[in-house]
C-alpha cells in the first residue's frame, strides 16, 4: 500500500466520521430548517480524486507485477 492510498483510507474514514457527526447535527435542527452541505464542495471532490489516483496506482502496480513474472 502506497502513501496516497493510506492517506485515500484515512480521509474515507474520517468522511464516514463526518457524515454521522452532520446526521446527528441536522437532527437537532428544527423541523424547517434546510440543511445545506456546502461542505461537500470541497470534501467530495477531494475523495473522488485521491480514490481515483489510490485505484490508478493500484492498476500500475498489478500490471507491473504481471509483467515481472
């Protein structure tokens, strides 16, 4: 496992800790106020890259133990 991927782990677990922290939040909220998840801006984007960076190194390292067999 490389460090992106790690760190590609880390964050996925930390946004799991995130989202049940905001559902307990949005639950003490009053019956009409809207959640908005500005958050998710910038959390959403930063998973989806370092997933598909983490799941590219994962292929070049298959394809690299492959080839060296």
């Amino acid at each position: 496992m490389t460090k992106i991927q790690k760190f590609t782990l880390i964050l996925l677990v930390l946004y799991g800790i995130w989202e049940i922290a905001v559902y307990i939040w949005s639950k003490n909220l009053p019956p009409n106020d809207p959640l908005i998840r500005a958050d998710l801006i910038l959390i959403y984007p930063l998973l989806i890259i370092m997933i598909i960076i983490s799941i590219v190194q994962l292929i070049f390292s298959w394809k690299r133990k492959n080839s060296d067999n």
